[in-house]
C-alpha cells in the first residue's frame, strides 16, 4: 500500500492540494480513475 496525499505533501514539502493536482493530472494522462489502476497502467507501459 502506498503513501497517501498528506504523507506525500510532507515528504516532498507541498501542499496536499498540489499533490492532488498532479495526481489528478496522471489520472488524465493515463486514462484512470485511481491510484490503484494508475500504478498497474503505468508499470505495464513500462513507467514503474
């Protein structure tokens, strides 16, 4: 299991709200609707 979007704005000293932004500009990009399906579309194209 993954970090959530608060343990990720910590990590990378952002905001939570920009951490979304980017994961919703992923979900966009690879055509997902999760996290979950996001991370098995991005290691089958060889992303991860």
């Amino acid at each position: 299991r993954g970090l959530n979007s608060a343990d990720i704005a910590a990590l990378l000293e952002i905001s939570r709200h920009t951490v979304n932004d980017h994961v919703k500009n992923i979900y966009v990009k690879l055509n997902v609707s999760s996290r979950a399906e996001a991370a098995v579309r991005a290691k089958g194209m060889g992303l991860v």
